[in-house]
C-alpha cells in the first residue's frame, strides 16, 4: 500500500509540473517550458509504475522473509 501512495503523490507531483510554467510567473524564471513538461512526463510514468508495482505487491500478499 505504501507504494500506491507514494504513487499517486508523484503523479501529483508530475502533473504540477506539467501545469505550473504556464500558470505562474516565477515558472519562466526557472527554466524553459519543454523541460517541465519533460520531468512531468517522466514523474508521471514512474508513479503509475510505482502504482502498478503496490497493487501487483498487494495482490500477492506478504510472504515472510525466513533466514536459514
């Protein structure tokens, strides 16, 4: 479950990025606009990879870790 929220938090995370040059004035000061959409894109893929990999993990189910 873990994975899952910290997820859809940098799914958050990415779509800001892909909003914020065009909406906010200290976004042109920072840098150019295809390089937010760039790290948007890429923040966006990795939370839905992180999503799929805590719901997968969650239907799995916990195994125990045993040390021989």
């Amino acid at each position: 479950m873990p994975y899952v929220i910290i997820g859809i938090g940098i799914i958050f995370v990415g779509l800001w990025l892909l909003r914020t040059p065009r909406y906010s004035k200290i976004g042109i000061l920072l840098g150019s606009m295809l390089m937010y959409r760039i790290l948007g894109i890429i923040y966006i893929l990795f939370g839905s990879l992180a999503v799929a990999a805590g719901l997968g993990l969650d239907s799995i189910g916990p195994y125990p870790i045993t040390l021989n």
